[in-house]
C-alpha cells in the first residue's frame, strides 16, 4: 500500500518535471509491464503489474493533487486578501463614524481631538492648551481614544519603607 503510493506520487512529480509527456513516467519503461516468461519470480511480476497498472490510472493521483493545490488557494485567499479587507473595511467605518470633539489617536502616536472635518482630512488640536491646530489625512486616525493622563500607582519597596 505504502509503495505504490510512494509510487504514484513520483509519477506525478516525474509528469510535472518532465511537461507532462508519457515517456517520463515511470511505469512506461521499457521492462515496467508484464515480464511472464522472462525467469522473474511470481512476486517481482505481481509488483510489476501493479506498478504498470497504477502508472496507467494515475488519474486518481492527480485528482488528489488538484484537491490539495484547490484547498491551499482557499486558505491562501482567506490569509492574504480576505483578513486585510475585513480589517480595512473596520477602520473605514471606524473613521467614518469620528465626530467633531472625539479624542483620537494618530499614526505617530500623538493624541488628540477633533476639531474640524474635512473632505479627506482631519482638523485635530494637538497640547494641552488645544492652540495647535493640524490637518491629519483620515487614514493615519487609528482609532478613538482619550489618554490616561494619570500616573500609574507607585509599587513601594522594602528599601523605601526604611
């Protein structure tokens, strides 16, 4: 069972390398079909027959093939172009739905707030005094966020408590 998959699979590897002809597969070798009357024995001719036999129906191998070459291009699809346009379309929407005096978040990292909205910009102020103004394309507003301005609670050693 193990050898005449083996077998198949190099017949069709050997149908791609060599354009498809039919000389280039194994089982069509001079000495690959029958060899009755030639002193083989009973096993080498059953095992040749067999491998003749599976050269002649590599069909179903190539069938195979095509199911794993047609199942790696849906996965491919899934992976490469599917992803990205969910996630482009949510942040589409996620900018379409920025209001005047949203706090947001910029490529750069800087935050800041909504002033003004244009046909393919934002007007955010930028500081804490809101003097600075910029025009920033929609498509470096990441999302809508305030900072957290707070310090984050100090962790008291064993040291400071001396």
């Amino acid at each position: 069972m193990f050898q005449e998959l083996m077998f198949r699979l190099t017949n069709v590897c050997m149908a791609l390398f060599t354009g498809g002809h039919p000389g280039g597969l194994i089982g069509d070798r001079p000495g690959a079909g029958s060899t009755a009357g030639q002193g083989t024995a009973p096993a080498a001719d059953a095992a040749n027959s067999a491998a003749s036999g599976a050269a002649e129906g590599g069909g179903m191998g190539m069938g195979v093939m095509l199911v794993y070459v047609a199942v790696l291009l849906v996965a491919m699809y899934f992976l490469m172009f599917r992803g990205p346009k969910k996630r482009e379309k949510k942040m589409k929407e996620m900018q379409a739905s920025i209001r005047t005096g949203d706090n947001v978040v910029v490529t750069g990292g800087m935050f800041g707030r909504i002033a003004d909205i244009g046909e393919d910009c934002f007007v955010v102020e930028f500081g804490t005094n809101r003097g600075i103004r910029i025009p920033v394309l929609k498509s470096d507003v990441l999302g809508v966020r305030e900072p957290k301005l707070t310090p984050p609670p100090k962790i008291e050693s064993e040291k400071d408590k001396e």
